[in-house]
C-alpha cells in the first residue's frame, strides 16, 4: 500500500474538480446505481497517471458536455472499492490507470492503460470529449 501522504495529492487533482473518490464496495456500488452518465477513473501513482491521465480527465471536463457523476477510485490504496470497480468494468482486464464511462450503470466507454500511457493529456482530453458526445 502507498503511504497516504503520497496519494492524497494524487486524489485531491480529481476530488478537487468534482469527483467523489469512492474508498468502499459500498460506496461503489451506490455510484453505479445512479441514472445518468459516470465517469470513473482508475487512479494510480504511475507517471502516465501524473502526466496524462488525470491531466487529461480534467481537462475533458471543459467542454459542453460533460457526465452527470465523476468518481475514482486509487489501485494500490483502495483496494476493496478498485477491486469492485473493475468488476463493473469487464470484460476489460485490471489496469491502471484507466478511465471508463457509463451510461445508466452500462459500460459504453474505455481507455485502459495502453490508450493512456505515451499519450498526451490532450489526446486523452479529446478522446473523452467525442465519448460525450456521442453518450451524454
């Protein structure tokens, strides 16, 4: 497990634009019942996390559209509510970090690690963009 003083400012770049970072099964399993459109990223330490996905995940969020719900979860910290994540997110393997989107609890959207890592924030931006558009 990270020590919570390394991950902390890892979440706060999400929490602080509007995800609600989910630490519980419990928790996750709320989330995914809500109507609407979910964006969830699957945060983590990597350097791709640091240099593109979260960048990219919030910079997504300026555009017209945007998802009615924004959660997270931290593999290798929450364990049990990642865990439970990815079990909504087969068929797709555990990867991290990664970015998914729901549609009425239904996965209809997925970057896994290899869109994400070698990628610009930009791209992964643009990529969720077209997502909205086509699913909010």
């Amino acid at each position: 497990m990270y020590p919570e003083e390394i991950v902390t400012p890892m979440k706060d770049q999400l929490t602080s634009r509007g995800f609600e970072d989910l630490t519980t099964k419990e928790m996750v399993d709320e989330a995914m019942k809500r109507k609407g459109t979910t964006l969830v990223m699957v945060n983590s330490v990597c350097g791709c996390a640091a240099g593109a996905a979260r960048p990219g995940v919030v910079l997504s969020l300026d555009g017209n559209k945007k998802p009615d719900h924004l959660v997270t979860v931290f593999a290798g910290y929450d364990y049990d509510s990642t865990e439970r994540m990815r079990e909504y997110m087969l068929p797709f393997p555990p990867s991290s970090p990664s970015v998914a989107l729901f549609k009425d609890g239904e996965l209809v959207h997925m970057l896994e690690r290899y869109h994400i890592e070698g990628h610009r924030a930009e791209a992964i931006a643009e990529n969720l963009r077209q997502a909205y558009e086509e699913y909010v």
